[in-house]
C-alpha cells in the first residue's frame, strides 16, 4: 500500500487537524481529515517544490494551500465518498498487525507476546464512600482491558471485540460465565497493572482470565475468569467456532489459570419468595452497550441493591459468580430477587476480642456497639429476571460471599 504524502510544511496543521485542533477554511478541504484517516487505497503524492519548501497555511484562518490541495487532487478515491464509518473506523485508528507497546493505553504485550498488561490509576469517579474502587471499576477495567488486548492483537474488527473473522461470519461474543474474587480493592489514585490472556474452552469456547495488583507492592488485589462463546448476530443462536476463526485466537491460548475452579456447581433458581425482591426495574439508554443490550456491569448493580445498605456500609463483596440466561432489552421489565444463605451467619452467640475475653450481645446492645457486630448472612443468591405476562426469563443467576470491612476511612481523611 502505498502511503499519502503531503508537503512537510502542513503536516503540524495536519495534526492539529486530525485531532480537532485546527479547520481548513476552503468548504471544498472540509473532509481531507477523514481522507487522510481512511486505511482505503492511496496513491503516491509527490511534493511539490522539494521536501525544504515550506508552505503558507494559517491555522483556523485563510491561507494558501499549495501542496495539499494538489495532494488531495491526486487521492485515488473522491473525498466525499469517504463514508461516516470509514471515518469512526480511521478515528478508532484499529491496528491491522499486532502491536506490543500502546503508549496512549499504558500497555504492552508480555510472555511471549501472547499476554497483554495495562497500568492503570484508580480515579476519583471510580471509588465508593471508602475511597476504594468499587466492584463496578474493577468488571470495567476487566471489559476494558480484554478489549484492548484484541485491539493489540490486530484481529479486532469493528465488532465489540469480534475478530475479522466472525465479523464475515456475522458472529459476536456472548459471556456465559464469570467468576471474580476479590481479596483487597485498590485505593484512590493507586496505580495497578491488570494482566489478561486467554486460553480455550472446550470445542466451541474461550476462557479469558484476569490479575490485578499493585505496581508498588506487586499484592494481588482481583483474580477473575470467564467462559465466552458465539453467538450469530442474526438468529441470537450460539454458534460453533468456525475453522478461519480458531486459527485467528488459537496462536493466543495458554493454559495458565488466574483461577483454579473446582467442580463447577450450578447455581440454584430462586421465586418470589424470596427474602428481598425487587421488581420494576427499568433500563435507561445510558445502560445500554454497543450491542444495544443492558451493560453486563449493570446486572451487577441491579442484583447488589437488593441487600440492605446497612449490611453493605460493613460489608466488601469478596466473590461474585455469575451465569448468565439471555439478553436484556431496554424495552424489558425487570426484577431484581436476592436470597440470603442463612447457613452462613456466624453461630458465636459472643463476640470474641483477640485479647482472649468475650463480650454479650446485651452489653454490646447497651454500649452501642452491637451495630458493628451485626450477625449478618454472608453468602447470597440472586437471579435477574424478565417479567412477562405468561412466563418470566432468566437474564443472569449470581451468587455473592462477603466479609467484614477491615476498616473504613472517614470524612476527615
């Protein structure tokens, strides 16, 4: 392919251009940026007058264009045919050959250069009351960084992270299962290296993996795994792999697990009978994904409001599985059902100190203090669901455990 060469002295209006700084003036320019974007076919463009000649063109501002408008003129395509999704698709700047370093995403490509790491600084819009990152960061940041390790790749198509393949096939990634734990939630302004890779799973699946930790201290805050499979974008069927894509990820498998699952076991049906129930629940366009579907992070957020903020503000999710039904559409109902495992309550009618003495609960009832005590369940089952007039659907069954906070930070911090 041959490369687009414009006269040296307009190449820095060039890049102001292109990155919204700068306008060309001439209604007849107006789309050159878009040209100039495009990966379509170009022809070589000499320059006129030598590469030392330097060209009169004013920022935001009239001005003589000599070598670019014959350097537009000699474009092997009419510039108003460059369509708005060959523009959105220049914008995107998608690799069409693997890469290994991102500059602009802080990441690189690892081990053999089949695993991607990015580092990352939890920002102030990305912490809870505690100033940790909340449980919706951190499947954010494993969505974001499993789309920037295809984007390195060089398979990313203009799908949501569908490989050039099964966009010719019409085909589109469908999470079935996931599995986070989280063992410490990084703190505001903390900066953290998240490794991502995948491997197979079964005949037809992926199994993509996370780790998250600290760059300082190298303490590993979030393990996650997940199960992928495809769907045909038309039918909404699962689909099985097609040969042309399996030689597209295979090269990328490795068996290393963030994750070491025993038995998987399925994860029980709740009803209405449920202890807490939440019904009407309605999505909201900001919800929606690329897909025109709820965001998988907001199934998250419907299934936790349903636990009492007085367990919550005590409380730090320490795993989360998810299994998930069918889609949810924005024109859908949905009801939110949680169930606490009794089982998991703490039997010790005493509150035991690392002193070795115990305290009642009547004493800690008088002092105040039994709030910080409370007997709560800390393991819950929950289902997302459609409400239909015949039948309701499965969207996503979960299952959460919990333990105590180890502190919290106050105001005055």
């Amino acid at each position: 392919m041959h490369r687009l060469r414009v006269p040296q002295g307009t190449r820095s209006l060039l890049s102001l251009q292109l990155i919204g700084l700068a306008s060309f003036s001439p209604s007849g320019m107006a789309s050159i940026s878009r040209a100039l974007h495009c990966p379509a076919k170009c022809c070589s463009v000499k320059e006129s007058g030598g590469s030392n000649k330097k060209s009169s063109v004013a920022v935001n501002g009239s001005g003589s264009l000599h070598g670019l408008k014959a350097a537009a003129a000699e474009v092997a395509y009419p510039l108003s045919a460059v369509t708005d999704k060959n523009a959105a698709i220049a914008r995107q700047n998608i690799p069409r050959e693997k890469q290994l370093v991102d500059p602009f995403r802080q990441g690189v490509i690892i081990d053999g250069g089949v695993r991607y790491r990015q580092t990352v600084v939890i920002r102030s819009y990305e912490i809870g009351p505690d100033k940790t990152a909340t449980l919706e960061t951190i499947l954010n940041l494993l969505q974001e960084t499993a789309l920037n390790h295809v984007w390195m790749s060089g398979l990313l198509g203009d799908g949501f992270g569908a490989t050039h393949g099964m966009m010719r096939n019409d085909l589109i990634w469908v999470v079935t299962r996931m599995h986070v734990l989280v063992d410490e939630y990084p703190i505001w302004g903390e900066v953290v290296e998240i490794d991502t890779w995948v491997g197979a799973s079964g005949k037809n699946g992926m199994r993509r993996d996370w780790l998250i930790r600290s760059r300082l201290t190298e303490r590993v805050f979030c393990r996650a795994t997940s199960t992928w499979a495809m769907m045909n974008q038309e039918t909404r069927r699962l689909s099985k792999m097609p040969e042309e894509v399996r030689d597209e990820i295979s090269p990328w498998f490795i068996e290393t697990r963030a994750v070491q699952e025993e038995a998987l076991k399925k994860i029980d049906k709740l009803d209405d009978n449920a202890k807490y129930v939440n019904s009407d629940l309605k999505p909201k366009w900001s919800d929606l994904d690329m897909n025109h579907h709820v965001n998988n992070v907001k199934y998250v957020r419907w299934m936790l409001e349903t636990i009492p903020d007085q367990f919550m503000e005590n409380h730090q999710l320490s795993s989360i599985i998810l299994e998930y039904r069918r889609e949810c559409d924005s024109s859908d109902t949905v009801q939110s059902i949680c169930e606490p495992d009794e089982e998991s309550i703490p039997r010790d009618n005493n509150i035991r100190f690392l002193t070795g003495f115990s305290l009642a609960p009547e004493f800690l009832d008088g002092s105040g203090l039994l709030g910080t005590f409370d007997k709560w369940p800390t393991r819950y089952t929950h289902l997302l669901q459609v409400k239909g007039e015949k039948k309701d659907k499965e969207i996503v069954r979960g299952k959460t455990s919990w333990k105590k906070k180890m502190f919290k930070f106050s105001n005055c911090d």
